[in-house]
C-alpha cells in the first residue's frame, strides 16, 4: 500500500514515518509512503503558498496551484485506484469500518490543510473529506497520522500478534474487554480470577460479557440497532444484573 501526504510540514510526517507500528511495517515493506510538500512546487522569492482571503477577514488561505502541482504529483506516483482525501473538521467522520476500507485499497493520498483553510478549488480533484471529530486542530497533519496509524495496523503483517487486531475497540462494534498482566495481586486490586483459571470458554465468555457491558455503560449508541446473539443477550443481562454502581469504572 502507498500512503502519500501532502503537507506544508513533513518533519511532523516524518516522526510517524520513522517510529512504531509505521516503521515496522516499512521494514516489512508492507507499506510505501511519500511526503510531498506544495511548497516545492512554487517558484517565487519567498515560496508562498499562502494568500488573503477575497472578500476580506482574518487569516491566510493555501494557494490552489501548489497543492494542486503537489496532489497531481502523488497521484502520478501512487497506484491506479488511489482516492485524493483531504483531511477536514467539514468532512465525514473517520471510524473503524473506514479504516479497514482503507486498509483494501492499492493506496491513499492524504491532503493536510494548514492556516485558515484551503481555496475550495481544490476540492475539484478531492473525492472525499474526512474528519477525525468535532473538534478544529491546527492543520491537518495530525489527523493524517491518526488515520494512517490506524490503517496501517490492519495490514496482514504490520502488528506483531495478528490476533490483536480482531480483539480491538470497535473491530466487532463492541468496546474492548478489560486486560490484565502480572502481578496477580495488587493493592488496587486483583486479576479476576477466571483468566488465571485456564477455563478458555469461560474466560471467551467473561471477555465478551465485559466488552458488552462497557459498550452498553459507555457507548450504548453502538448497540442501538444492533441484534444481540442469545448468548450476548444473556451476557449482558448477567452484567446489567451484577453491575456496581459504586466501582468508578461503572460510571
Ligand atoms: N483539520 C483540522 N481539524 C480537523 C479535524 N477535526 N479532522 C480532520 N482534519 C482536521
């Protein structure tokens, strides 16, 4: 897959390019990315990619001609099928079902805005907005390794234990389950007993039971018009019935 992202300021891209899960599934060669900054398609003495807004009022707004020089060099360098996403609050919200989308196609070309906004021309060549949540950063580089990162640990190969993955938040539509490591016993508390007990279709059952309860407690949108097995249903029933409304994690 060839991740491309057309941005004012690759050193911020670089960090992601360089580290974790991304470096990783570059060394696996999992995974091709590029940054191609639009400033290196203009010719002038000061390099501006930025100008006045008509119509007047505060702030600059990106030049269309150096992203658009920079988004047509991506699309020359990426695969056949390569969507142009510009990263936008404006745009649809990114969720998990969109990234495993992603994670199928041959490539991306993320577009990262800066300043007060891009010229709307430029939306000429962008097949979708895309919003990480109701919230304005500074540009959109950040939000462009978020979606990034999440696709890429989706790709066969990119995280260590495959498994991991499926496990999730969100990859089945449910909150993830509760986790735990050694030591088994703690002043803040102690391992459930049933993970340490070896009983695999007991523990697939707790783990299940606590992922509905938390979606139920937490997120309970996800499970509006969502149709429970008759095994979650009893799981959940079993958790609203047990459920501590004194232990923090319950509110
Ligand atoms: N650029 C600025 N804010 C953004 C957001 N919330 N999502 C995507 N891109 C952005």
């Amino acid at each position: 897959m060839r991740l491309t992202v057309v941005s004012l300021f690759p050193e911020l891209i670089d960090a992601l390019f360089h580290g974790g899960i991304v470096g990783r599934a570059r060394a696996r060669e999992l995974i091709r990315v590029a940054c191609i900054n639009p400033r290196d398609f203009v010719c002038d003495v000061h390099r501006t990619v930025d100008d006045r807004p008509y119509g007047g009022g505060p702030g600059m707004v990106m030049k269309v001609e150096p992203l658009l020089a920079a988004i047509a060099r991506g699309q020359r360098e990426s695969p056949p099928g390569t969507p142009v996403i510009l990263m936008s609050p404006q745009g649809r919200r990114f969720d998990q079902d969109l990234a495993h989308r992603f994670a199928d196609l041959p490539g991306i070309i993320l577009v990262a805005g800066r300043y007060e906004g891009i010229d709307e021309r430029v939306l000429s060549v962008i097949d979708q907005e895309l919003s990480i949540g109701d919230y304005v950063l500074s540009g959109g580089e950040l939000a462009a390794m978020v979606v990034m990162d999440a696709v890429i640990r989706l790709l066969p190969g990119a995280v260590g234990d495959a498994q991991s993955c499926s496990q999730d938040s969100f990859s089945d539509g449910l909150l993830d389950c509760p986790h735990y490591t050694r030591p088994e016993l703690h002043g803040v508390g102690d391992v459930p007993a049933v993970l340490r007990s070896g009983n695999h279709a007991a523990i697939r059952r707790w783990r299940l039971k606590q992922s509905l309860g938390r979606t139920w407690l937490r997120r309970p949108s996800l499970l509006a018009g969502r149709k429970l097995t008759p095994e979650q249903e009893d799981l959940l029933q079993e958790f609203i019935d047990n459920i501590d409304l004194d232990d923090p994690a319950c509110g």
